[in-house]
C-alpha cells in the first residue's frame, strides 16, 4: 500500500537538513578535540575556540544526572522528529530540520565521545560556552517561532 494511500507525507528534507547538522557537527568536534591545543584559539578579546565539557542539559544544568539527561532528551528528539517529518514546507522545514538536528547532534556526541558529555568550543565573552548544534536548536527554535508568528502552517497532516 503506497504511503499517499495511507495518508501519510513524509518532509524527507527535515531528515535531511538533520543529518547534515548531525555530520557536520560530529566533524568539527572530533576534529577540535584531537587537534586544538590546550591553551584553545583566542579570536579576539571577546571570542575563542576551547573546549569544555558539559554532562548536562545546557548551560550545564542538571550536570549530575547525566545519563537522565541523556536519556530523555533522545527521547525528546525523536518525537520532534516524527513531528517534524509531517512538516510544511519552507520556515517549518528548516525550523525542524535545524532543532532535531542539533538535539541529535548533541546527543550523538554524549554517547560516542570520551567523557559521556556534550564537547562545547565556542565561548564568547562571559556566556556560557557553547556548540555548532546549539547553534542548530536555538535557530530551528527562532525559525519555528516566526513561522508561528507568521500565521505559516507548520504541519502538513
């Protein structure tokens, strides 16, 4: 029986958009942790490339309950996926594509890296630092938002 029979419509550039945050963020920190020196890069006053690692949600909130943390926020992705999957196209598309991808990205990163725990690199100035992925999530978010905003549809179902 043929999806469109069913009724089901599948946005397979929400899995798309993911996938490439997911790939080009696991790059970035497997890259960064093997070859950027102890000391970090110093961009300028304000700005620097160096590592810190986060075993909580983020800004390192509930940081002693890691594998929780972890668990559920998978959990939270995957919904937001199948979500997504059922996305208009356009602001709705790239808001979910953007927030499963850097969810997932983080995730991938707190199960296959030594420590367990999110690999952060971009600090600037006195906020917390962060990642390419937070970065994904809270744009996605942004993006979601002004589609809402915007009166946009963000489901095709």
């Amino acid at each position: 029986m043929s999806r469109k029979r069913l009724g089901i419509r599948w946005n397979l550039s929400v899995a798309y958009i993911a996938t490439i945050i997911i790939a080009v963020d696991a790059a970035v920190k497997t890259w960064l942790r093997h070859d950027l020196p102890s000391t970090g890069w110093h961009i300028s006053n304000a700005i620097a490339i160096k590592i810190q690692y986060n075993t909580g949600l983020s800004f390192s909130l509930s940081s002693t309950h890691g594998l929780i943390v972890a668990v559920v926020a998978l959990i939270v992705a995957a919904v937001v996926l199948v979500a997504g999957m059922g996305a208009a196209t356009g602001l709705p598309t790239l808001g979910f594509g953007l927030l499963v991808g850097g969810g997932l990205a983080n995730q991938v990163d707190r199960f296959s890296a030594s420590p367990h725990a999110v690999t952060d690199y971009i600090a600037v100035g006195t906020f917390p630092v962060f990642n390419l992925a937070d970065i994904a999530v809270t744009v996605g978010v942004v993006a979601l938002l002004i589609a809402v905003i915007q009166n946009k549809k963000l489901m095709v179902r």
